[in-house]
C-alpha cells in the first residue's frame, strides 16, 4: 500500500556556487505532492520472476558463499520485525520458504537476442570508464569509513533502445582502482537486461574493478535475496513513476547500510515500514567488507560507441527546475559509528565525465526540512557527451 506524504514546496533554480545558505534549489511558489513509489512486481511474478528455495538460490552457487548462512533479517533490524518472522507465512507470490528472483532463462535470452556486452557464464563484465559510460554524481570528499547511504530517488519512466541503460544510484566503494569494490543500487531502465523499458530495482557490484567479478542483479551469483514479498525483490518494477511538469512526484526511498555484526551490506526500501531485501554478503568483496571509502549519489547512463547516449533521471537538465528535473532528497550518509547523519555541503564534490549539454548535476545544499540535502540532475543525452 502506498504511503502518501503530502508536502508542500516551492522551487526557483538560480545555478551559483554551493551555498546552503539561500537561494536553495526547491524555493518559490508551485506547490508539490511527495508520494512514495513502491517497488512493485504487480502480476508479472509469473513471467518475469520464479519462486525458488530461499536455500537453493543462485547467490549460493558462489564458490565463497560455500558456507554461508544466510541472514534472515539484519541485526539492526527491531524487535518488531523480528518476532513477526514474516519468513514463515505464506505470503503473495511465493509461498514460505521461497524467495522471487528474476527469471535466469529469461535474461539469458534477453542478452542473447540484444548481443549485450552482459555475461552469464561468466564473472568477466566491463570497466565503467570505458568508452559509451557517462556518470553525474555528488561525492564524498572526506578520508573516513561509511557504512552506508540513503537517499529518495526521483522515479521516471524513460524510453530507451535496447543496447541502452540509464540507472540513478547510490555507490558505495572502497578499494585501490585496481582492486575496486564497489555496489551500486537503484532505480534503473535497462532494456538488454530486462526485455523492456520500465523502471525497475536494480543492482550491481564488483570486487576488482569489473576484471573478472561483478554483474546486475542476480546475472552471477552474489545478491541474497531474503523478503519473499513479491513486491520487493531486485529486478521489482516503479510504480507509479513521475510525469514531467507534474505537480505530484512519485520516489523510490532506498538505503544501503552495513550489518555491523556480520558486515553484509543489506538493501532496505523504505515504505510504511523497512523492508530489508535482502544483501550483498561481505565474503565477496577484499575491501567493502571493512567499510566504504566513498559514497556517490547520481545517475549513469550506457549506449555503444558512435550512438547517442540515453537520457538519465527524468530527461530534463537541471536547468529546467524541479517540475522538470530530475532529482534526489533526504540524501544521507551512514557514518563509522553506523550513525545516519545529512550530507554536509563541504564534505560534497560534484563529479562528471560528460558535458553538461547532455547530463548536469546542481547542489547547493540545505532545501528546507522537507527535503533538507537535496539536489537535481540529469538530462537528454545525445551525441557527443564527451567532456
């Protein structure tokens, strides 16, 4: 069931140097309704998703996830969602004991017939500072451990080609470039992976840089998937999705953060409540298993060489205001002592690879007690967004 939260907001976008002081990004006065946009399956379970063994799973067939136990719920999750224990009941979509994962055979034959760049025989991906990436995003400055981030996430539907994909995220990284591990998730239109152009839940990881580890999803195995609501699953779809110049914005609330006890790093989608998705067990990754380094907030887009870049976030530049713009709210960092604190102005960089004709981010900071750190991005894309 949706949780709507009626806010009212006002934006005036004047571009100046980071400032949280006045001329905010959200002033003005256009009123805005804030709804949560659930991650929803609806009734494609059938097609899109099986209903397997929650001890049977492909994270499982992970040679160092050999003897893993899997965590039904964090450590710090409450009391009340423990002694529910909803893993037990019968619930929508997958019996007890079972947990929805997207449908392997079906996004084998999705890359087969795209002739995406996508493995699933193998660990082998691709480097993200190749040629045909683009990526805007705010991140963190400071030398310290994270232990994970939140923000909501601006949900828009976007058209695509097949070989396309445009995902707004959140990173958590740590690790030398050769060594990267990284985990990115979020809300994402990816076409070779998914045979269509919703938006949809989506994840990705790598534990030395994309050499020979790290896939979406659940392509190799690695993701543990624990909430068997058909609702929350990697690979869910948005919905509803925003409308440009609507005055009602749907967003997906999404947060990673580390267990500090077992050091899994667990997927939580905020509804009515905190459902915990599952995670991303620590056995993978050399570095992430003693915390992030660094926490990035933004969108990234893929199309092939000598084609045009999709558009990111709902499409529009920044420039065209928050109607139009594609944007991120109540952006937080976990910090070292596992504390959710907001972003701080001068602990931010903006980061970008690409011209701002195509994809821009602004961020000034503060946007009231609404959004508090917020900020828009995104864009058209187009041909020749090389810097």
């Amino acid at each position: 069931m949706d949780l709507k939260v009626f806010l009212v907001l006002s934006l005036c976008i004047i571009y100046c140097k980071i400032d949280a002081r006045k001329n905010t990004l959200l002033d003005g006065e256009n009123h805005f309704t804030l709804s949560n946009s659930l991650m929803k399956i609806q009734h494609q379970l059938d097609s899109d998703f099986e209903c397997v063994d929650i001890y049977k799973q492909p994270a499982l067939q992970n040679p160092l996830l050999k003897n893993h136990k899997i965590q039904l719920y964090p450590t710090f999750a409450n009391n009340t969602i423990r002694s529910r224990s909803s893993y037990g009941k019968t619930v929508d979509g997958c019996s007890a004991g079972k947990v929805p994962i997207y449908n392997r055979r079906k996004i084998h034959q999705n890359i087969t017939n795209s002739s995406s760049r996508l493995q699933t025989n193998d660990f082998h991906q691709y480097s993200e500072n190749s040629s045909g990436y683009h990526t805007v995003t705010l991140d963190t400055t400071r030398n310290m451990i994270f232990r994970g981030a939140s923000a909501d996430i601006g949900a828009y539907n976007l058209s695509l080609q097949v070989k396309q994909s445009s995902i707004s995220s959140i990173w958590v990284e740590s690790g030398p470039p050769v060594e990267l591990n990284s985990i990115k998730v979020g809300l994402g239109v990816h076409p070779s992976l998914y045979g269509d152009s919703q938006l949809r839940l989506t994840g990705h990881w790598t534990a030395d840089n994309y050499q020979k580890t790290g896939c979406y999803n659940i392509v190799c195995p690695g993701f543990v998937q624990v909430n068997h609501d058909k609702d929350y699953a990697i690979g869910s779809v948005s919905y509803p999705t925003s409308s440009i110049g609507s005055t009602t914005k749907y967003i997906g609330y999404i947060k990673i953060k580390q267990d500090q006890t077992t050091g899994h790093w667990w997927l939580i989608i905020q509804t009515t409540e905190s459902m915990y998705v599952g995670y991303w067990p620590k056995e993978l990754f050399t570095h992430l298993s003693k915390g992030a380094s660094l926490i990035r907030f933004g969108g990234e887009t893929y199309a092939p060489p000598n084609n045009d870049s999709p558009p990111m976030g709902s499409g529009r530049l920044p420039r065209e205001k928050f109607r139009n713009s594609g944007f991120m709210g109540l952006v937080k960092i976990i910090n070292s002592e596992y504390n959710e604190i907001d972003i701080n102005p001068e602990d931010m960089k903006r980061y970008t690879n690409t011209n701002s004709e195509c994809y821009d981010l602004w961020y000034k900071g503060y946007e009231g007690s609404q959004y508090r750190q917020a900020f828009l991005y995104g864009g058209p894309g187009g041909r020749n967004c090389d810097i």
